[in-house]
C-alpha cells in the first residue's frame, strides 16, 4: 500500500514539474496561429506573400505582449478588403497606415487586422472583437465594411435579431476546454492536433497561383450568368440584411465605448463603387441567388444596381455614426478609388492599400488627438 502511494504522488509530482518546465520555458498560446506562404502571378502584388495569423485570428505588426503608454495601438476589422489574403501586413492599407502614422507622430505604432471573418460580415467580425479586446488594451478601432453585408447573403436570407447570441454561445467551452486551459501539456496535445488540421485545410493555399485561378474561375463563371438589374429587399419582410448591418455598428459603437476606444467607420473600397468601366465588369463575381448557391443558380448583378445597394447600405451606417457622435468616413473624401486599385471586386492592389491608408490618415491622428 505504501508503495502504491509513493507511485501515485510521485506521478503527481511528475505531472506538476513537467506542467512547470512547459509553463516556464516552453509558452503555449490557447489557440495556435497559423502561416501561408503564397506565391500568385496577380498584376499590382508582390508575387510572394507571407500571410499569418495568431490564435486570436488577428495579423499583427510591430505588436508587443505589453504596450507602453506612449505607443499607439490600433485594431483593424474589414471584410476582403482588410483580412487581404494576398498581400503581406506591411503591403496592406492598415500595414501602410501604421508605418505612415509612426514616420508623422514620432511613436511606435502597433497594428492589428483581423485575419478572417465569415463571408467578411460584420456581426461576423463583431463576435471575435468582442473577445479579442477583453484581452488587449487599444487607442483606436477601425471598422471598414459594407460589401459582404450588402452583396453576401443570397435569396432565402432572414433577419436573426439573436444571431450574435448563437456565435457567442458557439464559441468553445466545455470540461476538455477548461482543462487544457489549464494544463499547458494538454495544450500542447491539443494545438498539436489542431495545427495538423490547419496545414491540411490550408494547402490549397501554398499551391502556385492558387489564389489567381480562383479569382480567374470566378469571373468566367460571373460572365456566363444572366444580368439582374435590381436587388429589392424589405425589413417588413424580413429578407433585408441592412438591419444586421446596422446591429454591427451599433455594437462596434458599444465595444468602442466599453474599451475607451476611439472609433472610425469607413466605407469598405469595392469596384462597385468606383466608376463603371470595362475593367470593372471584368472583376464581378455572382453576387445574388434565387436560393442556396449551386450550379447554374446564379445570377450577375449589373454594376449600377451594386452600387446603388451599396450605397443605400453606406447612407444608413453613416446616419448611425453621425447620430451617435463616431467618425464616419466616405471614400469619397480620401478621393478612393481610382483607377488600377483593385485587382478583384474587393481585393486591392498594392497602390490601392497606399492610396487608402494616406487618404484616412489625417482623419486617424485628427481622431487620436481627441483621445489625449
């Protein structure tokens, strides 16, 4: 019997120094990160991008563990436009930004940008900002959507006042979890297993003009679907995402406000919004459907009718911003876009990120000034 005692407090003392060693030496994140390295043949991009992100999902630049009080940090939340697949973090707009930003304040800027969010919605981005600021201190947020919002939901869309209560309540928990936040060698069993999953979901990436072909199939298939020259949707019926939109910004509003953060909304650059032209109709995609997406199901929406949603969508969320005293910025004002910066309906060019990041930069130490 004593035997079996000293063996089994012996196994405990083992568990607690190994859990020790790990703890002290060997730091594991909760959710691991993830690394692509990209190569595409895409007119105005680099041809190889290294695209990362942490366990938070966020890409990161020039960010420390601890911030120093006089530094700035600044957290980005966008759709295609700001998660930006490909391209590097210093090529992004929110990359040229802070680079821009540190050269005129003489600071050390942090910067972060989510790297993902579902069909780049903002409810979508809301749910991971929730938690991703309950971990970091920040001066600044910048919210920039609109696109996925407007054009991402097909046919059999209905308004789900308690959609961000499911995400929440989705997010992962559970006896396993409480443990392996807890135990670091669980964890590392855990994010073992996880990684192993991430590389294999995100091979297709590493392949050579992965990216390229895709963005090419999905334009000749755009071009061989019949045109719709209108979208009508109504918040009577319920088939109008406008609203889920708007509970976006309301909450941004309230998570800004929470963190004793300042808040900038921008319109998110799409080739919708800028003039018509024939290399715009040679970047659309279907961005409508009758029901479910599938074979032969979608349709073309006529570069007017884009813009003219887009725009109904842009006038309610800065009528929102403006009541509620936040910043609200029109592309127009930074005069955005023009000619040569995009390469897909929401992807940017190189020159259209520094186009982007100059034309909001005073608005962006205008707005941290307010925050001294």
């Amino acid at each position: 019997m004593k035997i079996f005692k000293l063996i089994v407090a012996g196994t405990i003392v083992l568990g607690v120094l190994i859990e020790l060693v790990i703890r002290l030496f060997f730091p594991v994140p909760m959710e691991p990160g993830a690394t692509l390295l990209l190569t595409n043949e895409i007119p105005g991009l680099k041809p190889s991008v290294r695209f990362e992100f942490d366990g938070d999902q966020l890409r990161k630049k020039l960010w420390s563990k601890g911030r120093r009080s006089e530094d700035l940090r600044v957290l980005c939340f966008g759709g295609n436009a700001t998660t930006s697949i490909i391209q590097g973090n210093e090529d992004t707009w929110w990359g040229v930004l802070s680079s821009e930003l540190a050269r005129q304040t003489g600071k050390k800027v942090e910067v972060a940008a989510l790297a993902h969010s579902k069909g780049g919605q903002i409810i979508s981005a809301l749910s991971k900002a929730e938690l991703i600021l309950d971990k970091y201190e920040v001066d600044l947020i910048i919210c920039s959507f609109g696109f996925g919002d407007a054009m991402g939901f097909y046919g059999d869309y209905a308004y789900d006042p308690g959609k961000l209560s499911k995400m929440r309540d989705s997010r992962p928990k559970g006896f396993k979890y409480s443990l392996a936040k807890a135990s670091h060698v669980l964890r590392m069993v855990r994010n073992g297993r996880t990684k192993k999953f991430l590389r294999s979901t995100h091979e297709r990436f590493n392949e050579h003009n992965y990216l390229q072909d895709q963005l090419e199939m999905r334009r000749q298939y755009a071009s061989s679907l019949p045109i719709r020259e209108g979208i009508i949707r109504t918040m009577r019926q319920g088939d109008d995402p406008l609203r889920e939109y708007i509970d976006g910004i309301n909450g941004f509003i309230s998570l800004a406000a929470k963190h004793k953060a300042k808040l900038i909304v921008v319109e998110e650059p799409t080739v919708y919004t800028a003039q018509p032209s024939g290399s715009a109709k040679s970047l659309m995609r279907p961005i409508f459907f009758a029901s479910k997406p599938g074979p032969g199901e979608g349709n073309q929406v006529s570069p007017l009718a884009a813009e003219q949603e887009l725009q109904r969508f842009f006038d309610a969320g800065r009528n929102k911003c403006e009541s509620a005293g936040i910043q609200w910025l029109s592309l127009e004002k930074v005069q955005f876009p023009e000619s040569g910066n995009f390469v897909s309906e929401t992807y940017m060019s190189d020159n259209g990120s520094r186009a982007l990041a100059l034309g909001i930069l005073p608005v962006v130490i205008q707005t941290l000034k307010t925050k001294d």
